[in-house]
C-alpha cells in the first residue's frame, strides 16, 4: 500500500472595503466584512505523485487571475500544474475575479490578483507544513430533502460525496472534503457585505462538530440553489444572513452525520491520470460577444485518490451534466465544479432562451465538454 501523507492549509484572501460585490445585478458597494474569505489548499502525496486543490470564496476565476495563481503555486511546491487545481465556492458576495465584468458594473479591486496568488500559495504551503502522514476514507450519500432546489424544475435527485482524511493509525480528523452543489446565494443582493454565504458557518460548525480543516468543493450546482429564501422589507440582517447560517448548519449536520460510515479506500496512492485540451466550438450567445464560429480552449483534468476520481468541470454544470459524469465512473468521484477556469454554464437539457443558456458558450460547447468528460480517460492518458 503507498504512504499516503495528508495536508490542509487556510489563507485569507478578503479584499479592502468598499468593495463592488460580484454576482447580481445591483451594483452597490459592499462596506463591511461578514466573514473573511478564504483560500484552502488540499495536499495529497504519495510515492505515486502528488495533487494540490485550492478552493477560494470566489464566484469564478476567469484565466487572468487562475492561471498565475495555479503556475504560482505549483512552482513554490515543485509540481506540474496539471497537479494543482484552483476551484471556487461561488459565492456572489465576493469581489469579481473575471475579466470582463466591469461591462456589468462589477469592478476588479486594484491589485486583487496579487492578493489571490499571494493567498492560494500561502495555503497551499500551509497544507505542506502541515502534512502528516494520513488515511483516507470516501462516501457517496444522497442530499437530504429540504435544502436545496432544483431552479429550472428539472427531475432532481440530489447527493454529495466526502474525502474524510485522518491521521494514520487514528480517528484524528486532518480535514475533510466535503463535494456537494448548492448555489451560495443564501444572502440574496441585498447583503452588501463580504461573505463566504452558507459555505462559512458549514465549514465552521463542521469543524466544531468533527475537527480538522473544512474545505467545500462545490460540484454541478448550475441549476441549484438554495431552498427558498423568504425576506421582509429586503431586511438582509434580520433575514439573510440568519437563513444562510440556518442552512449552514443543517448542512454541517448532514455532513457531520455521514462521516461515520465513510469507508477506508484500500488504495490511497494518488495521481494525475490526465490532463487534456480540447478546442471547443463557440456559438452565438451574449457571453460569447460575437464570437460565433470561433473555438475556445478548455482542460479538463483528472486526478485519481485511490480508487476515486476527481474530474475538473470548468464552469457552472447543472445536476443532470455531473449525474451522466459521475455514473460514467460509477459514482466514485469527486466533482471540481468552476475548476480550473470558469468558462460559462454547462446547461443539460440545453433549452434555447434561458439565462443560463445565454451565459454559456452555446449547446456545441456544451456537449463537446459533456462528451469529453464521459470519455472517461484511461490511466496516462494526458493528451
């Protein structure tokens, strides 16, 4: 069996206050901090190789500020950046981090790239210094009712799945990574102040509850969000941000709950099975601003943890595009939503007309993406 060595690190990554909010379509300053944000970086080393997930509390990384932060941290751990992955919470109370959104009046904070690669290498070596040597243990759970919604109306049978990580030879939690997809868009536009949403009070009662390091990876959350929210009077400090704790907690219930009955995997040895580069046809909606006909680049990259894999989708994937991704590995598998680029919405079924629809790059796009990712790649297959 390979020795398997095991670390988390957090680092914050708040912007300066006044600060645009990214995400809805107001286009009020937020002045104050909820909570900070933050980058948490995942280490997993084994004699096979060795893999880094940072997740940030951003809405989505367009490549200027993802790929020096992932060559940035890749170089300070002396790995190749196919073994790196940024992803993000998406949470809309964060500042935009996308070229391009000033059009939408969410301005970039000045300098805020250089705070978001200073951030993800300092977690990521924490997690480094942390390291020790570890455990893992995997389960896949259906979500229970109550929490979430599916927006579009779509059949929806929700699950999530955990990387338990434990010190070897005990029950001491290192950190858990917690897969699930629900929309961080608790707080609603009227909150306007920094917050992680419903992802900061989970990871911290999850942590109380069960120690070690929470890091949430969202999965194919394009189509679902939170249950309903009912506020008065858009009164967000009397209801907002007591209905985002509310289903924070219950969801570090859930979670909390299932850890449990996470099984040890037999093999903990991981690697970078592939990372591959597809030149995907653009089509003629807004998000593609006349771009009709041309092609875009996008990678897609997959690690195996043992026996699981985790597979990067690079944008907003609704539940139906990850169900068909996890089943063509026979739902062992973790999905990186927004990761390492957001690159649109991934909606499936493709309906012509919708928000999501005209926030992709087009139903070619999306099925050459979808297509790709159900071509599940063999071990060494990297191009």
């Amino acid at each position: 069996m390979a020795s398997l060595r095991a670390g988390f690190g957090t680092a914050t990554i708040t912007p300066p206050t006044p600060v645009r909010l990214a995400g809805f379509a107001e286009v009020q300053d937020a002045t104050e901090v909820h909570d900070d944000l933050t980058a948490r970086a995942v280490l997993l080393e084994s004699v096979q190789g060795a893999v880094c997930l940072v997740v940030c509390d951003l809405m989505g990384m367009s490549p200027e500020f993802a790929n020096p932060a992932r060559a940035a941290v890749a170089a300070a751990l002396g790995l190749d950046e196919s073994a790196v992955l940024l992803a993000s919470t998406h949470t809309h109370a964060a500042p935009s981090t996308m070229a391009g959104t000033e059009a939408l009046g969410w301005h970039i904070p000045e300098g805020y790239g250089q705070t978001l690669t200073d951030g993800c290498v300092a977690a990521a070596r924490a997690a480094t210094a942390e390291a020790a040597e570890a455990e893992l243990r995997y389960g896949r759970w259906t979500l229970p009712g109550g929490l979430s919604i599916n927006r579009r109306g779509h059949p929806y049978d929700p699950w999530f799945s955990l990387l338990d990580v434990v010190r070897k030879g005990t029950d001491d939690r290192l950190g858990t990574l917690a897969n699930l997809a629900i929309h961080p868009v608790a707080l609603g536009p009227e909150c306007l102040a920094v917050s992680a949403d419903w992802v900061h009070p989970f990871r911290e009662a999850l942590q109380r509850r069960a120690g070690g390091t929470t890091v949430l990876l969202s999965g194919a959350l394009g189509d679902v969000n939170p249950r309903h929210v009912h506020r008065q009077d858009n009164d967000c400090r009397r209801d907002g941000f007591e209905e985002a704790e509310e289903l924070g907690l219950e969801v570090a219930e859930v979670v909390d709950g299932a850890l449990p009955t996470t099984e040890r995997l037999a093999d903990d040895g991981v690697r970078v099975i592939a990372d591959r580069n597809l030149e995907v046809p653009i089509g003629g909606t807004p998000l593609a601003r006349g771009r009709k006909g041309d092609t875009m680049r996008v990678e897609l990259v997959e690690w195996g943890i043992g026996p699981i894999r985790l597979v990067s989708i690079p944008g907003e994937a609704f539940q139906a595009f990850g169900r068909q991704v996890g089943s063509a590995r026979g739902h062992k598998v973790l999905l990186a939503g927004l990761s390492p680029l957001w690159q649109g919405y991934f909606p499936v079924p493709f309906v012509e007309g919708g928000y999501e629809e005209r926030t992709s790059y087009g139903p070619e796009a999306v099925q050459a993406v979808l297509d790709a990712l159900l071509d599940v790649p063999f071990e060494g297959n990297s191009g």
